[in-house]
C-alpha cells in the first residue's frame, strides 16, 4: 500500500477541467492531485492504488477517472515497460497543455495500470497570476506570457523572451505580470518620450532582466540610436 504523505504543493484545476461535463464527480479533484504532484518533477508518478487509498474508491474508479481525463485532453500517459517484458517499470501522468484534441494521450494497457510508488498529496486552491512557475501549471505560464507578450511593442526574439520570463517567474512567487506590466508601461512611456532617436529593444533582451532598467524620462536625445538607462 502507497504511504500517503502530504506536504503543502498548490493544486490547480482550471475552468476547463471544472466546467467540464463529460467528466465523472470527482475527476476533476483527481485533476488537482496530479498537478501538486507534478509540481516536483513536471510530471506525477502516482500509482493507482495511491489515489485510491486517496478517494476511498477501488482502483478501477480512478483509472475511470484517469481515462475520461484524457480522453478530454487534460493530461496524457506514458508507460515503460520493463527490457523484454509487458511489465510496467514506470508509468509518467503529465498535465496537457490547453488545446490539445482529445484521444491523443498514451493510454495504458488494460490491467497493467499498476505500479509507481507515491510522495505526497496537496492542498487545494486555485491559481492567479501570482503564483511562480514552480506551482503554475504549464498552460498558465504560457497563457500569462501570452498577455504580457501582446503588450510588449517588439516582437523579435519571442523564444528566447518565452525562456527567460519562465526562469524569472520560478525565482519567486511574488514574480507576477502584475509587476512587469508596470514595468512596461514605464518603458513604453520612455519610447514615446524618445521615439524620434530610440526604438524598442528586441523582446528576448527585455525579458532577459531588462525590465528592472530604470529609464530616464527625458525628451531630449542622449546617444542616438542607443538606449540610455540609469540601471545596471
């Protein structure tokens, strides 16, 4: 039996997945369970037998709820088998990002869905802007991106900028698009100030820590064609 243990991961469970109504009762909870344990390693290891002890149901009610979840494109299955065998060595439950068509998941062959020794369980709550990349499921990173993405005036460089601004959001939970907003529209008002000799940096450099540059508000060019900031 899973040693149940539980240490203080969020869950989130996004209005997809909450709204949906193809799912059974409670596998939109089961949904939350597997995103705090993907919080760890990006993905969730958890055996049947562990949300089953979880819920208080028989193993073959989670793998009902496992199914109809990925039917529906919220989370996708892997499984390896032992060298040689049909045996399950390790079975990988990952959060699907937002989008996928349904019936794309790996689906795990029938009676062979045991295995994977658990770590924790979690604390529900929802998610906000707030939360870092260390407790944000992928598809909210990327979502959040998105928008700060659209605001942003130059649109060169948008993968290396995607990269740098998940590295800035795991660093802390106070990390939050509430902040660089803020910080845009500082600098878009220091572009305006200066569009007849300053154009905007590629969004790959801003997104780089370039957004923490303090620009002086000043009408009167300094060094054409180049930025000039106060910041380090």
């Amino acid at each position: 039996m899973d040693k149940l243990e539980k240490p203080n991961y969020y869950a989130i469970i996004p209005a997809s997945v909450r709204y949906d109504n193809n799912l059974p009762s409670k596998a939109s909870l089961l949904y939350g369970e597997i995103t705090a344990l993907c919080n760890q390693k990006g993905y969730c290891w958890a055996s049947d037998s562990y949300f089953a002890n979880l819920y208080g149901v028989g193993k073959s009610t989670i793998q009902t709820w496992l199914k109809a979840l990925e039917d529906d494109g919220h989370i996708s299955r892997d499984v390896i088998y032992k060298e040689g065998t049909r045996e399950i060595e390790h079975r990988y439950i990952r959060i699907s990002v937002e989008g996928i068509p349904k019936n794309q998941g790996t689906p795990i062959p029938k009676n062979q869905r045991e295995n994977i020794t658990s770590i924790n369980t979690t604390v529900n709550t929802t998610s906000n802007k707030k939360n870092s990349a260390a407790v944000a499921a992928p598809s909210s990173i990327e979502s959040d991106f998105e928008e700060i993405w659209s605001a942003y005036p130059s649109k060169k460089g948008k993968k290396q900028a995607f990269n740098h601004y998940k590295a800035w959001r795991k660093k802390s939970a106070n990390h939050s698009n509430d902040y660089l907003f803020s910080q845009l529209k500082l600098y878009k008002r220091y572009i305006a100030q200066n569009k007849a000799w300053y154009h905007p940096m590629d969004g790959s450099k801003w997104f780089n820590g370039r957004f923490d540059d303090e620009y002086q508000e000043s009408t009167e060019p300094k060094h054409e064609g180049r930025e000039y900031w106060t910041g380090g």
